[in-house]
C-alpha cells in the first residue's frame, strides 16, 4: 500500500526539520554568515563533488551565491544561459565574468542512406566538444536514426565525456503533443556495462557509479557492493603465482 503523506513526513522526519529551520531563521546575521561557509565548504569538500561544481547564474539570488562563495573562497565557475535573460541582467553576467552557456541544436537527417548516416555522425561529432552536455530528440523518423544518435551519445560519453542529460521524444495523443522521458531507458546501457565490468574484473566502481546515478540509497545494496569490493581487493592482494611444478 502506497504511503500518505503523513506517514512519509513521519519517515523522512518532516516536523524536527522544519522546527530546526525555524530555529535557524531566527538567530543574528553572524550566525547565518557562519553557518552558510560551513555548509558551502561541506558540499565543496564532498567526496561525492570533490569541487566539481559551478554556479548555474540567472538572477539576484544565484547572483547573490557567486558572490558569496568568492567572497569565502570558492572560486566556482559560473554558467548561463544569458541570453534568456533581460538586457540588464546580461550586462551584470558580463561584469561578473560569467560564461554564457551556449546551446547548439544539430539537425540529423531522416535516412536510412548510409552517405546521409555518415554526414549524420560527423556533423554532431564536430559540434559537440569534450565535457558538454548533450539532449537527444528521438521525435519521429526512422529507428536507424534513433539507434545512431544512441550509438554516438555512447561513443561521445566514453571518449570525450559527454554526459547525456535527457533523451525525449513526443507522441500525438488525439490534437495534442506528450512529451516522454526516455533517459532512463538509455541509462540501462550504463548497467550493462556495469554488469560487464563485474563479471570481467569482480570490481564495483561501474555499479557504484550507476548506483549513484539512478539515486539509489537503500543501505543494504550499497553496502553490498562495498563488501564485493573489497573481496576483490582482498583476491587482488592475496594473488600468487603458482610454483613450477617440476620444483620440490
């Protein structure tokens, strides 16, 4: 039975959080300037961030956070798509030193032609660089096409790091358009190739990674895997070769 929204306040302590951010908004100036540094070097310092992270800039509050993390230390980079915003708000990005964010659309052709399929590949190829990210539209054409743009956003993520943040595409339902989100079904390549990785080399990290990127937290898988690994360090360390046998 699905649970109400009183028993999942109750799971996820709802009421102590809310009282203690109560508390928080009620103490001096100084106190939350302090609170905030500690929180901000918290999550810069997470193994899981490692101070890999930057400011995604828009307006007065994101504005406000650059500022802040200089101000104490952390010199984020700081992203934007600027050009959405109002000239005002541009001319303050420029002053900031904030980078535009550039979106760049890459039209793939319709066809099952192996010429087109070629131009196809090397036209996103060209465009997308290391470390972007990409969004894939699989609305309409043939499956070909589909299964290239798949085939390529792997070869991209594998070589040059590029992270696929959504795959989408649209159906008619009566006059209408719905959108889906597909992203999880792409990301079930990332667990084959976890699986792949553990039966070939008994480690984790793949599985982790996946793990992580699905937002899984149940403690008893995660502990699992942690177990499995350091079996495998254990055998790795404990490896010996074998004695020639024609010696006593």
């Amino acid at each position: 039975m699905k649970e109400n929204v009183l028993e999942r306040n109750a799971r996820m302590d709802t009421d102590r959080k809310i009282a203690d951010f109560r508390v928080k908004q009620q103490m001096d100036y100084a106190f939350k300037m302090k609170y905030a540094r500690i929180r901000a070097w918290e999550f810069y310092n997470h193994p899981d961030v490692a101070g890999n992270c930057y400011v995604a800039v828009g307006g007065l509050d994101s504005i406000t956070l650059l500022l802040f993390l200089r101000s104490i230390g952390i010199d984020v980079p700081a992203v934007s798509v600027s050009s959405l915003e109002d000239k005002s708000i541009q001319r303050v990005h420029k002053q900031l030193g904030v980078q535009p964010e550039q979106l760049v659309a890459v039209s793939v052709p319709d066809s099952m032609e192996e010429a087109d399929q070629t131009r196809a590949i090397s036209a996103v190829l060209e465009q997308v660089a290391e470390n972007d990210n990409l969004y894939i539209d699989l609305s309409g054409g043939m499956r070909d096409t589909a299964t290239l743009l798949l085939i390529v956003a792997r070869y991209l993520k594998d070589i040059r790091m590029v992270q696929t943040k959504k795959v989408l595409y649209s159906e008619l339902k009566g006059n209408s358009s719905v959108v889906r989100d597909s992203t999880g079904l792409y990301n079930l390549m990332d667990l084959i190739t976890a699986v792949d990785a553990f039966f070939s080399t008994g480690t984790t990290e793949k599985l982790k990674a996946y793990m992580k990127q699905t937002g899984e937290t149940d403690p008893d898988i995660l502990n699992l895997l942690d177990r499995i690994d350091h079996f495998a360090d254990d055998l790795a360390l404990y490896r010996k070769p074998l004695p020639d046998q024609g010696q006593d």
